[in-house]
C-alpha cells in the first residue's frame, strides 16, 4: 500500500486527525493526484461531477457535518480501490446525535452547532451530552410563550452569533395585495430592541 493510500486508510479508521488529515490535503501533492485522477468510476455518484481531491477540499473540519462528509467520501474511494478499512464511527456517531437532539422549529449552521451547542467534555455519557445540547438550546433559543410554527424550513434568525428572541406568529391572509396565505413570524433583538420578521407561504 503507498504512503497516500495509508493516510486516507488512517483518517477513515481514526488514526489520523482532522486537522492533520486536511493538512496533508494542501501539503501532499502525491495525494492531491491520487484523488484527482480517474482512476475510479464515480458515475451515479455524488461524486460524479468533480473529483474526490476537489470534494475533501472543500469540506470544512472544524464542524462534524464537514468532518462526517470528508470521511464518508474518502471511505468510498478506498472501497472502490478494494482496500479493505474498519471505519471509525464517531463522526457519524456525534453527528446523530446532534440531528436527533435538535428541536425541529431550529435548523442551525453546523458552525454555530458545533460553537455553541455541542459539548466540549468528551467524558459525558450519551444521555448527558444530549440533556446538555438540549439545556444549551432552550438557554439560546427564546421565547414569549411557544416555539414558532413554522410552514417551511427553520429559519430563526441569528445575528452576530446570537439567536434573536421569539415574540409570536400571526397568519397572513388571501388578499388584494397578498396572493398567497401564509405567516409572519416576529422576532427581537434583545441588544438593539429591533423587530425583524420572516415570511413564509404555504
């Protein structure tokens, strides 16, 4: 096995950190190659239209969607190369985590996740690291009476790295100047007192 193909074996499997493994990334001009060239078919893949080298680049290692995405791509390269791996889990372990302890009206930037909510003491249990991500939730995320309701996708504002607070909803109704019903939700920031407001439609 050569030198590149022991480095991507080592990052699957958990030998070889993130941040050393993007180092080699930028640094490893032999292993740019191999993950550039054309070696392996990826037709019907996510990886069809660039290369696994131009993939792994892009990916951000400092939050776990970025990590969990780096290593299910180079687990896949290394698979069609046939080169047999015991993949480490603790990526995909901690990003699940994350995702099922997360209330369903809050879809965060897995930056601010990672920052703000995951805990930092890698000695917690299971159960402890969840009562902690959803404690660090409901002490960022405010609201006056009930969570916002709402029809789409999340989309509770943070400004400066802070959450703004939740006042309330109100429907918006068919009208002359309105052509679709929908709702309007009311948020504060509790620094400057400015209300903002997201619109959504059904």
């Amino acid at each position: 096995m050569t030198d590149e193909l022991q480095i991507l074996k080592d990052f699957v499997e958990g030998k070889l950190s993130d941040k050393d493994f993007e180092q080699q990334l930028y640094t490893n001009s032999d292993l740019e190659t191999l993950l550039s060239g054309s070696a392996v078919n990826w037709s019907g893949t996510y990886l069809e239209n660039t290369t696994v080298f131009l993939f792994l680049a892009e990916q951000n290692y400092k939050n776990p969607e970025g990590r969990l995405n780096a290593q299910g791509a180079t687990k896949l390269f290394l698979e069609k190369m046939g080169i047999e791996i015991n993949p480490l889990t603790q990526h995909s372990d901690h990003f699940d985590l994350l995702l099922s302890t997360s209330p369903k009206y809050i879809d965060a930037e897995p930056n601010f996740i990672e920052k703000y909510i995951a805990p930092k003491d890698k000695t917690l249990s299971k159960s402890q690291q969840k009562q902690y991500i959803k404690q660090r939730y409901a002490e960022l995320f405010k609201y006056q009476t009930k969570p916002p309701q709402w029809i789409q996708n999340p989309n509770w504002p943070i400004r400066k790295e802070k959450p703004l607070f939740f006042l309330g909803q109100m429907e918006i109704k068919k009208s002359a100047l309105l052509h679709d019903e929908g709702k309007v939700y009311l948020f504060i920031d509790p620094e400057t007192g400015n209300i903002e407001t997201v619109k959504q439609f059904y």
